[in-house]
C-alpha cells in the first residue's frame, strides 16, 4: 500500500504507528496511516485486516 521509500511499516509491525498520516481527523477522534491502520485519539487501532488493538492508555493515579 505505501509508496514511500522507504516504505512505511506495516500494519502487522510493532512500529507500525510510525506510518505516514494520510487522512487526519481530530475533530472526530482518528486519523488513517499509509499502512492502513486506522488510530483513533484514545490509542485504540483498526488493522486492515479488522483486527482491533485495544486502546494502551495510562492509568490515571499510578506514578513511576
């Protein structure tokens, strides 16, 4: 799917948010990558393979 060079990683690689945005959204909350990953503000993903990945937020309260 990406024609950058060098390509995008994609959406099955652990680094696979580094992809550039194509289409942003922030009023609604995602933004669609080269890779086809569909992030949404709240951390969660799309792959396009319809695998959801659970949003990796940070519990309010917990300190280092």
């Amino acid at each position: 799917m990406c024609k950058h060079y060098p390509p995008c990683p994609s959406a099955e690689a652990s680094d696979r948010e580094a992809a550039q945005v194509l289409v942003s959204h922030p009023e609604q909350g995602w933004t669609l990558l080269c890779n086809g990953v569909l992030l949404f503000e709240d951390t969660g993903e799309l792959l396009p393979s319809g695998e959801v990945v659970s949003p990796r937020r940070a519990l309010a309260g917990l300190g280092s």
